[in-house]
C-alpha cells in the first residue's frame, strides 16, 4: 500500500486549495452583504465550485463533469473538508441520484437531469424507505402500475430528507406484487410536482424538520423516467445504497469535531482546573484520535483498492459503522464536556458554541440510522469479513 500522492496530485492539491481560499474569501464577503436565505447561499457555493471545474468529478464531461482521477477526486474532499466549506445543496443528486444516472440512465435522462444536478438548478430526494421497509427494504409496498406510456403510483414513503424543497425524487415502487420481493420493483424518477404528491415535514429529536413523510395518490410518471428494466430496479437501488455509504466516511470533518472538543475542554473550567486536565477527558480525547487515524488509513486501503481495480468491499460498511459511532462519542463527549452548559437552549445568550454540542448529540443519532443502520452494517461485516452465515433476508 503506497500513501504518498504523486507530484502531480500534489501540485493539483496546491492549485485546488489557493483557488479555494480565494472562492471562501469572496463567498463570505457576498455573505456577509446579505447574500440569500441558507438555501439560496448553498446553491451560490455548489454553482461556483462547478463554474471553477471542482464539482461531478468522477463524472462523464459529456454531461458537465470532470472526469477526474480517484486521487484528483479525493483530494478535493478532503480540502474542502480541511477547509471547512460550506457544504453543496444537492447533496442526494450528487452522491446518489447522479452517479445512478451515470451507471445507469438511458442517454436521454443523462442529457436531461445530470447537467441541472450540478448546477444546483434540480434539487434530488430519495424516495426508498417506508412504513415498515427500512433495513428489509425489499419489502416496500409503494404500488406502481404501468398503464400505456405511463406509471400511476399510490402509496407513503417516509424519512426522505429534503423533500420538501426537492425538485425530483429517485424513487422505488413495486411494479410486480406477485413476484419474489426483490424481483418485482423499478427504479423511477418522480417530479415533485407531480398532481397526487402530498409532503409532510417530521420534526425530528433535535427540533429540525429535515425529513418527510411523503403521500402518492395516482401519481403519473411517464415510462421514459423508467432507470433500467422493468422490475429490475432492485439492482440499481443496490448500487444506489453504496454509492450512499462509500460517501459517509468523512474523517476530515471528524478531524474539525475533534479540534473543537479539544478547544472545549481547553476552555471549560471545572473547579480549580481546566476540563483538559483530567485524566478521564484526555484519555478519551487521545482514544478518538486513534480511531480516527484508523479510519483514515481504512479509506487509504479502500482508495489503493479501488485505484488497483479490486473493489473496497465490506470496507464502505465498516467505515460507516466506525464513522457514526465516532461522532456519537465525540458528541456525548462534547456533552459531558460542557456540563451544565449543555441544557442551556439554543437561543439563550449564555448558549455554549451557539448550541452546536447538542444539536451534535441529536445528528449523531441519526448518523447510525441513515443508510443503513448500525446493527445492519454488523450484519455486512459479520458475513463479509468473517464469514459468518448469512442474516435472515438481508
Ligand atoms: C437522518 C436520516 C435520514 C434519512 N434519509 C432518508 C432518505 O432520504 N430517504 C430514504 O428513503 N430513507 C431515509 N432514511 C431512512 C433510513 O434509511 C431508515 O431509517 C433505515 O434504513 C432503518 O429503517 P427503519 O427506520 O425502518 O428501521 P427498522 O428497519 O424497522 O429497524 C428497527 C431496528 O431493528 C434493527 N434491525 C432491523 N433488521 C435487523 C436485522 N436483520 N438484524 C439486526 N437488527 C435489525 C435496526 O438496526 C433498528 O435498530 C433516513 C434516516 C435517517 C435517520
């Protein structure tokens, strides 16, 4: 395993990271002048990292991509990490509906939906999960049935994050209820404003509406938004699902809660010392950074894999699994940290950090659950690296 980048990469990184410390300069100016509301100042950002040639860049140029080498790739998320950025809005187009158009798509829906993906012109949501089809996802009930040159869809999907400002949804629905369960389910594109679409904000444990209940009552869609073969869409949701977890690992931003924490502990005094003082507090601090620099050299070994044309394998789960667990104890941490701080509510003068130890906490729950749950990642690994027996219908 070699882990030095070559010159040219090196030289690539300088380029990237003196254009991004121009690009940040002038996003907070236009910032601070009062640029737009959170969503607006994230299609400002994604715009002008695609305008620079720094965004879809494992993409085909035909469709407004880079093409880029996987080190050229993963050295701009890590710079941008390393940098703190703001983050992209269309992150689901971006990580998951694009790279399934560009698999899979028909050359029509590459031409029609990838170039307004990078944009940021066409905001993506996924439609896969459903009352009682999460981790057992190919039992999902949402009915489509093919009449002429269109489908007309009934039924509820639930947590899809963003829908409710989402223009398009990458969506799953059973298309043959009397075939094996993964046998008989497409792969649609769904225009959000479609007449029969109802979406329903949830409020989620740290007070933020981000996900949805999403309501389909004789939705149209027509055939041409079909991804692959009828009722093969089981396949194409597979790729989906790991283009989803190789996209969780982030150790760069596991790094800036890492600086942070130890900023916190730094600060807070307890009694006639610092938190940073403590045995107990140190030691764990230094036990994240182990385990941090464990994940960092797991994605190296999936990069070397990758680039030597052999797949990373159950790595994407082993690396999600440690990832979210990671930002969990690093937020429980954060907690313990702040002390009585840590009840003060968000909006209180004497908040701590502006709140972001206990939004942290909430998020981080979530972190084990999105993409796959944390006891189906233990599934993955158990059958993947120790070959224990397959789990019932996984
Ligand atoms: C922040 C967040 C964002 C999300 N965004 C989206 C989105 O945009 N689109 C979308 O479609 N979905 C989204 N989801 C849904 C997510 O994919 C599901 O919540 C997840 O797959 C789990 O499904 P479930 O909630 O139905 O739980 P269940 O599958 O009902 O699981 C309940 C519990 O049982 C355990 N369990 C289930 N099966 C097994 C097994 N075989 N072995 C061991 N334990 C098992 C689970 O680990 C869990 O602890 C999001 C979820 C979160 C938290």
């Amino acid at each position: 395993m070699d882990l030095t980048f070559s010159v040219q990469d090196e030289a690539f990184r300088a380029r990237f990271r003196a254009w991004l410390e121009e690009a940040m300069a002038e996003y907070k100016e236009v910032m601070r002048a009062g640029g737009g509301n959170p969503l607006e100042q994230s299609r400002v950002w994604q715009a002008k990292l695609y305008e620079a040639g720094y965004l879809g860049m494992a993409w085909p140029r035909a469709y407004g991509g880079q093409e880029a080498s996987l080190t050229e790739q993963v050295i701009v998320s890590e710079e941008l990490a390393r940098a703190k950025a703001p983050g992209t809005i269309n992150t689901i187009g971006l990580t998951i509906a694009g790279p399934t158009i560009v698999q899979h798509g028909t050359e029509a829906q590459k031409q029609r939906f990838l170039p307004k993906i990078l944009t940021a012109e066409e905001l993506w949501c996924q439609g896969f999960s459903e009352p009682g089809a999460g981790s057992d996802l190919p039992a999902l009930r949402t009915r489509a049935e093919l009449k002429d040159d269109h489908f007309v869809v009934n039924g509820q999907k639930v947590w899809t994050s963003g829908a409710f400002f989402s223009n398009w949804c990458a969506l799953l629905v059973r298309t043959d209820p009397s075939a094996p369960k993964r046998k008989g389910i497409t792969y649609l594109l769904c225009d959000m404003k479609s007449p029969g679409i109802e979406v329903r904000p949830l409020r989620n444990a740290g007070g933020g509406s981000h996900f949805c209940e999403v309501f389909f009552d004789d939705v149209k869609i027509p055939r041409e938004n079909m991804v692959g073969e009828l009722h093969g869409g089981w396949q194409i949701a597979r790729s989906t699902l790991e283009h989803e977890r190789s996209g969780l690992s982030g150790v760069i931003a596991l790094e800036g809660n890492l600086e942070r924490l130890w900023q916190l502990a730094s600060t807070i005094q307890r009694g006639d010392h610092k938190a940073i003082d403590e045995v107990m507090v140190r030691h764990q601090l230094v036990q994240m950074w182990f385990e941090k620099e464990g994940l960092r050299y797991l994605g190296f070994r999936n990069l070397s894999a990758q680039i030597s044309g052999s797949g990373a394998g159950v790595s994407g789960s082993l690396g999600k699994l440690v990832n979210s667990q990671l930002r969990q104890k690093m937020a429980s941490l954060g907690l313990e940290i702040a002390g009585p701080l840590a009840s003060v509510a968000k909006k209180s003068p004497h908040v701590l950090d502006r709140g972001r130890w206990q939004a942290g906490y909430f998020d981080a729950l979530g972190y084990s659950i999105g993409g796959g749950t944390s006891e189906i990642m233990h599934n993955a690994i158990a059958e993947g690296v120790l070959g224990l027996p397959h789990s019932a219908d996984q």
